[in-house]
C-alpha cells in the first residue's frame, strides 16, 4: 500500500480523532432517534471537511478527491449516516457546481456548499429507473421563455430535505437529440422553490441519521441561467460524477469494513468462554483475519482508483472494481462481526448492529453491484460480442 504524504496523514489523524471523541460519544442515541446530526455537520464544516478537493477560491481547502475520500473512510469506521452526508453534499452537490459549472454559479453556491453552512444534493434516481437511468427518466424541463419549467420525481436523494438544503441539482429531459434519444440536461433548483415538494424522509433499514426523501416537481420554475453545463451534457456529466463517486463510496464501504475489524478485535480481547478470551480460539481468529484481508483489499482497490483519477488517466474499469470490491467488503465483514458478538451484535446500541444495518445500502447505491459487473466487462470489451 503507497504511503501517504504528511499532508495526506495529518488529514487522516485529525479526521480519525473527530470521529472517535466528537462521533462515537453521540452517533448511537442520535442514529436510535433517526436524527439529523446538525451539530456534528456544523463541526465538520468548520474543520472544511465539504470543502478539500475544491479550490480556495471558493472557501475550500484546495486539496483533492483523495484527501475527501481519506476522511470519508475515518468517518464511517464510526458512523456511516455521517460519511454518506459527507459524501452526497461533495460528490453530488458541490462537485457537479464546481466541474461544471458558471463563473456566476460558483460563486453563488459554492462558499456555502464548502463551508458546511449549506448542503447541496442531486435529483437522478426515480421511482421507475433505478440503474436503467437514461430509459426510467420521466422528469422534463421545458424552456418557457426565460425559465425552466420542471414536472417529475425523484426518489432516495440525500440532503434534500434538511435544514440547511440550500439547492439541488436535477436531471431532466429538455428534449430529443437528433438520434432520437433523450436529452437530458442539469439544471440547479434552489430549495424552497415554489413547485418543489419535499417528501417526509424515508423508513429505512440503515443510515438514520441521513436525510433521504423522494421530490416532486410540479410546474417548477427556475431561471434558464440555472442550467448546469451544456444542454443535453446531463446525462455525459452525471456519467463523470459517478465515476468520482463511486470512489468515494469504495472508501466509505472500506471504513465501514475496518470499524467491524476495530470493534471485533476489542470485543474478542474481552469476551470470554470456556475459561479464555475468545480471541483465543482459531475460528474467531480465522473470521476477524478474512476481514482484514477484505478490509485491506479494498482500501488498494479504491487508493489505486484515486491515483489513476488525479493523474488524469481513464479510471471507470478501476472505479467500478473498487466499490465492487469494498462493497462486498462491508457487508462481508459486518455479517462476521455481528457473528462475533453474538446475540450483542443484534442490539441497535453496540456499533456492528448499526454497521449491518449500513452495510447492504453499499451494494447498491451509486450503482449496484450488478452495475458495477456489467461495466467492468464492458471496459475488458466484452459489452460489444
């Protein structure tokens, strides 16, 4: 594994202490109450964490997507509700701005987005496409005049519906191109919008204390400027920013793996039966050294991936096998270390109850599993045979 910088290291430690000492002491009650951790995303804020792959120009940190994916891991090796709110308000909020983006509309949105003050999300997924997005999209946005006139859903967005939402990006049909596809196109979409209606939040198995609700959009109007990027570039540009963010779900999924590697090797060193720890004994020692190697495997995977990023070299075959990879990784490990626990590791208070419950969302959001298969083959080429 290549040896972080002192940059890189420093980062890693400061975001490794805040999980444990600010996190870990409240994550739990929280996480049992489904509730937005406003407070710990102010600190989070003030420490820049919404802000180090985007330059300082826009109130960031002028680091890169690795640095964001180092504190993504250190983040859900405690609490993965927490990462993923990270992650969404980067990887999908800010980002998308920032790549893409207008002078104007970068200096509009991005010193809250960095800053924490403000969250951004972005509207693909709907209730009938699901991995199947350019055929499932339903969502239009017609050009009337000088506004966009947005009609549609949305499903499982997140940080769209907080507190401190401030704008979502939403991926629309605005046309047909010339080969008779759909044209699909970005355009921003300010909370608060008349025309938006923002979904109670979802029941859900895992990250509680993530907001994730479904929207609608009935004759939603919003300025033509607030268009993101080229028209009919939406459909190339979610592409890019996927590619981004499945790395950054690779190195949540490894710090979710090595949270059950910390709690296991804690809890075996103090659990005892049949007169010694049970880490004494070979099955336990085999379960938490499986987990290791998958825990280890997956941070290579998405390192690997971050660096062919950086250097500008394609990365999608490198992205995909890194969430595949960690992906499996959690849920893998998750299921061992509840084994481990025992009956305690069904309880909501211990930590790998809460980190079952996170883990299988990483198999499938951002792309599933199956998605990440069928692009990997593609990229050997086999999608044409």
């Amino acid at each position: 594994m290549p040896k972080l910088t002192d940059e890189y290291e420093e980062l890693r430690k400061t975001v490794e202490a805040f999980a444990r000492d600010v996190v870990a002491p409240v994550i739990g009650d929280l996480y049992e109450r489904e509730e937005f951790p406003y407070d710990i995303v102010r600190q989070m804020g003030a420490m820049g964490l919404f802000g180090l792959p985007i330059s300082e120009e826009y109130g960031g940190m002028g680091g890169d997507y690795f640095a964001l994916c180092l504190a993504l891991e250190e983040l859900a090796r405690v609490d993965s509700s927490v990462s993923i709110t990270v992650e969404a308000a980067v990887s999908l909020g800010a980002m998308p701005i920032y790549r893409f983006g207008t002078a104007e509309q970068r200096a509009e949105w991005l010193p809250r987005l960095t800053s924490g003050e403000m969250l951004g999300a972005f509207g693909l997924t709907e209730p009938g496409g699901g991995s199947d997005v350019p055929g499932g999209m339903r969502t239009t946005a017609v050009l009337d005049g000088d506004e966009w006139v947005i009609n549609g859903t949305k499903a499982f967005i997140t940080n769209s519906g907080t507190d401190i939402t401030g704008v979502i990006g939403v991926a629309a049909i605005t046309g047909e191109r010339a080969d008779g596809k759909k044209e699909i196109s970005t355009i921003l979409v300010p909370a608060g919008t008349p025309g938006l209606t923002v979904a109670k939040k979802y029941s859900k198995v895992g990250w509680n204390c993530s907001d994730t609700r479904g929207l609608s959009f009935d004759d939603c109007r919003v300025p033509a400027r607030n268009l993101l990027g080229e028209r009919g570039r939406g459909y190339a540009q979610f592409l890019q920013t996927l590619d981004e963010g499945r790395i950054a779900i690779a190195a949540l999924s490894t710090g979710l793996a090595q949270g059950c590697v910390d709690e296991s090797l804690r809890y075996v060193r103090e659990r005892r039966a049949f007169g010694h720890p049970i880490g004494h004994y070979q099955a336990i020692q085999f379960k938490i050294a499986d987990m290791e190697v998958r825990t280890h495997t997956a941070r290579l995977a998405y390192y690997h991936a971050a660096e062919k990023m950086l250097a500008g070299e394609p990365f999608k075959k490198e992205a995909a096998i890194a969430k595949l990879v960690a992906g499996d990784a959690a849920m893998d490990n998750a299921r061992d270390a509840t084994q481990i626990f025992g009956g305690y590791g069904f309880m909501n208070e211990y930590p790998v109850g809460r980190f079952y419950r996170d883990a299988k969302i990483l198999e499938i959001g951002e792309g599933t599993s199956e998605v990440q298969r069928m692009l990997i083959a593609r990229e050997l080429g086999l999608g044409d045979l």
